[in-house]
C-alpha cells in the first residue's frame, strides 16, 4: 500500500484525485467529516462521487479552559458567556470545519452568544488557551491531554456519546444538560463511486480485521483513536444524516470559507 499525501482545500484536492480514479478499489482515500463541510461551501470543479466503505475509528474532542481560570463545569463557562454575550471565545481549528460546525452546534442548543476563533490547526489554539488569549477550546483530546496532568489546562465536557476512558469524571455535553448531542471527529474510507460491491465489502473486510487487530488497535488507542468499526449501508446512512445536519447548521450560521 502507498501512502500519497493530497492536502489542501479541506480535503477537495485528494477527494477529486480519488473521485476521478478507476473504480477498481486501488485508489481509496481516509476521509473525515470535514470532507461533509467542504463539499458544501466550496465550488468543486468536479463530481464529488464517492463510494463509502467503513468508518473506521472515533476520535474523541473535549472542551478545555486554562487551569486558572474560574470555570470548573461546563455550566459555569455557558453562563458566564450567557451574562457577557459576545466577550467569551471558543477557539479551534477553522474556519469552514466540523469543529466549527459543532461550535455552532453547542452554541444554539445553548442559547448563547460566543466567539469562534479560528486556528490553522490545533496546537495554535491550545498555545492560544495556555496565553490566555482565548477563553477555551474545542479540540482532539490528544490535542490536550499533554497539559492535563500539569493543571495547565482543564477539561470541563467531552463532546462523545458516552465518557471516555481517559477523563471517567468529566461528563459529556449531553449529561450537562444538552441532550443528544454529539460530535465526534473520526476517520473513514471511501473508494471512487462505482466501486464493485463485492470490491467494497473485501476492502471492508480487510480494514476491519485491520484495525481491530491487537497490535494495531494499541497504536491508535496510544493516539487516542478508537476503533468503532461501521460499514457499508450503516456508514452510508450516517454520512448522509450527519451531511444534512451540517449543512442545516452552515445555512442558520452563515458559515463561509475564507
């Protein structure tokens, strides 16, 4: 297997190489959600057609405050931001990604009004929140877990389904009183579209086996990446919700690339 790096425009430029290639299940590309954001809010010069195969791993993002601050739940930033509209920050990668969109997301269910604050990836953001520049952060938990264990920065929400493993005390988004939500950044293949059935289901078989290998899953763990393997019309089914979900959420906020 050859590993081709294809970056730039939110994951477009390696999404039209794959999209154009034979759909013979050689040409395959990992993908995540921010493909579902970029194929909305730019103007692709191509037919975006791909074939979902598996989503492969989740990886967990939690919101963080600096370790000096006065905020020690979730509650306690949203009713802050609530008394100070507009003064508060969420930083995170951006602009036009599914952090973003998940900012957007916690900001309505919440009622309230904070800034989004845009980074090119996100160490710049946690360097922002250790500075005291901003007042938080969304990000990958292995994005944070570094400045845990020091009390430089503090994790008052994670945004999965259910507490992870690292943080058993901190409770989800959904547990402080927003139920249902949920935003997940996670990794998927895709083939070109037309890909043989019997091509994606061997193709799915084989990455599936793959990341659930032992030594393999201690890898992506150790990067806090963990397998919750989905396939074929399940993944399917998930990519086409969570595609109308963002693209709601891009229309009510006005999102643009920049």
């Amino acid at each position: 297997m050859l590993v081709e790096n294809r970056s730039g425009a939110g994951g477009a430029i390696a999404a039209e190489a794959v999209s154009r290639a034979a759909p013979d299940g050689n040409t395959l590309m990992m993908v995540s959600p921010d493909l579902l954001v970029t194929s909305q809010l730019r103007k692709l010069n191509y037919d975006l057609r791909l074939e979902p195969v598996c989503y492969l791993v989740s990886v967990p993002n939690v919101i963080a405050v600096n370790g000096a601050s006065s905020y020690w739940t979730l509650a306690d930033l949203l009713n802050a931001a609530r008394a100070q509209p507009g003064a508060l920050t969420l930083a995170s990668v951006g602009p036009g990604t599914s952090l973003q969109i998940a900012f957007e997301k916690l900001k309505r269910a919440a009622n309230v009004e904070m800034t989004f604050v845009s980074y090119p990836g996100g160490a710049p953001a946690i360097s922002a929140l250790l500075g005291e520049h901003v007042t938080s952060v969304l990000a990958a938990y292995s994005t944070v877990a570094g400045q845990l264990s020091s009390a430089k920065l503090r994790v008052i929400a994670v945004a999965t389904n259910t507490r992870i493993k690292p943080l058993p005390d901190v409770p989800t988004i959904a547990e402080s009183g927003y139920k249902d939500y949920q935003l997940d950044f996670w990794l998927g293949l895709v083939a070109p579209a037309k890909t043989p059935q019997e091509t994606t289901s061997q193709l799915a078989s084989w990455f599936t086996a793959a990341v659930q290998a032992p030594e393999v899953k201690a890898k992506l763990v150790v990067q806090e990446m963990y397998p919750a393997v989905t396939c074929g019309a399940d993944f399917t089914a998930f990519l086409r919700i969570q595609y109308d979900d963002f693209g709601r959420v891009i229309h009510e906020a006005n999102i643009k690339t920049e």
